[in-house]
C-alpha cells in the first residue's frame, strides 16, 4: 500500500474487427477482446454482450481471463444470428466485469445483418432514350428494371434533379 492507499484493480478493453457484415441465420467470424491491465492486483473480468436482439447469441471463448501487469488477456466473441433476426446495423458494446471490485469496461462494435437466402438484392435500371418535350406537355415511358442477384423485394422509383417546373408522377411500385 502506498499513502495514498490502494487504487484498486482498472483495465481498458478493445475489441477488433469494430464491424462485421453476414446475413440471417449466419455467425460472425470471432470479434478478440483484449482486456490490458492498467493498475492495482489483478483480477479475473468476465466477458458478456448486453443490448443482443434476442434473436442473436453471444459465445465467449474463454469466458473470462485475468489480465497480468505484464500479459493482457483475450477472449473470443462469435455471434450466431437467426433466420429471423431483423436486417439492421446493430451498435453494440462487448463488456467486461471484473471479479473483485467490480470494474466494469466496455468497447463499442457493430453488426450489420443482411438479408439471408442467398446474395444481397441488387438490381438495374434499364435505359430510357430520352424524351423532348414542348411546353405544357406531358409524355408518358417505360422505366425498365432488371433484378441481377438475391431476393426479390420492392423497388421504389423517383426522379432526382428535375428542372423547375417539371414534375414526375409514378403509377407502379414494380415487384421484382
């Protein structure tokens, strides 16, 4: 003990890759956490995953480890989602709690989860020839489209930089 006496245990936590990409019902690679100690005696910090959709299920390999004053400590986190688990970019914490004094760090990562049933969708735009247009006009065409991979899903069309004074009227959401 020193006089300003004991400080107690702290460490930091990180966590790599910060973001991994898979599809419904797929698992992460592993995430490695690294706990490094910072000061005081050491002590074991359990890993866990707070805030999952319920849906996804963490996995620690070890569950715990006890950073030295001269190792730091990993574990590894593999996310397994579900076939159900919603498409969405999830900003998650990996944490840690030490055993003893309860420090608790945390270390930000991210999941994005795609579509499952095969590649994400995509699709093209068939060309259009161009239209000329007298004054108080109108003319109607064909905008074609091409699914080229995944599942087929809706397809919102709109116009983008119109001129002043032109305006777009759309009578189909097109199903691909």
């Amino acid at each position: 003990k020193s006089f300003l006496g004991d400080l107690g245990f702290d460490y930091s936590l990180s966590i790599t890759p910060l973001t991994q990409t898979i599809q419904q019902g797929q698992a992460t690679l592993p995430y490695l956490i690294t706990a490094t100690h910072q000061f005081g005696t050491p002590e074991e910090v359990v890993f866990s995953a707070p805030g999952l959709d319920p849906t996804i299920t963490a996995t620690f390999t070890p569950a715990s480890c006890t950073p030295t004053t001269t190792t730091p400590c990993t574990s590894q986190l593999v996310l397994q989602t579900a076939t159900t688990t919603p498409v969405q970019i999830y900003d998650l914490q990996a944490q840690g709690l030490s055993t003893i004094n309860n420090v608790r760090r945390q270390a930000p990562y991210q999941l994005v989860v795609l579509r499952g049933g095969g590649q994400q969708f995509d699709y093209e735009l068939v060309p259009v020839p161009n239209i000329l247009l007298e004054k108080t006009r109108s003319a109607p065409f064909v905008v074609g489209l091409n699914a080229l991979r995944g599942t087929s899903q809706s397809v919102t069309l709109s116009f983008d930089r119109l001129l002043n004074g032109i305006t777009s009227i759309f009578f189909l959401e097109a199903k691909l």
